[in-house]
C-alpha cells in the first residue's frame, strides 16, 4: 500500500510543477505582447488648415477653393476675356 501512496504524492507532486511551468510559460507569452491590445494615439496637434484661394466661377459667384485642387495658372487674362468667359443671366 505504501507504494501507491508514494506514486500518488509523486504524480501530485509532478502535476504541480508542470502547472507552474505552464502558467509562467503563459506570462512570457503575455509579455511579448500577443494578447496587448493596439493602443490609440490621441493628436494633440491643431488639426490642418486648407489652403484656399477666392476665385470667381463661371457665373459670377466668389467662391473659395482649395490650392490643391487648381491646376497651376499661366498668367493673368485680361479683361476682355473674362466678361466674354462669364455667362450672362
């Protein structure tokens, strides 16, 4: 009967230090980040202002427009050209 006992406490004994090994294998797991989640960076910066330039559209209208949106000018046009450009209501 002794020897039971004896295997007994011995695979209790076992037991319980595989289970510390695998409970500390997990925190070095956890650790490394597997299970981090992503944390989000607020911007503390004032959010970017556009660039907008006034120009006046086909109709007449002053209307305010993105520089990124324009294509780069030649040159200035000149008057006779703009009046004949706008459309008349």
């Amino acid at each position: 009967m002794k020897e039971i006992e004896s295997t007994s406490g011995e695979l209790k004994s076992r037991r319980k230090l595989l289970t510390g090994i695998g409970i500390l294998s997990l925190f070095s797991i956890w650790r490394t980040g597997v299970f981090n989640k992503k944390k989000t960076v607020i911007s503390c910066a004032p959010p970017v202002q556009k660039e907008t330039m006034k120009l006046l559209s086909q109709d007449g209208r002053l209307v305010e427009v993105d520089i990124a949106q324009i294509k780069s000018t030649l040159g200035k046009i000149s008057d006779q050209d703009l009046q004949g450009w706008i459309k008349k209501l």
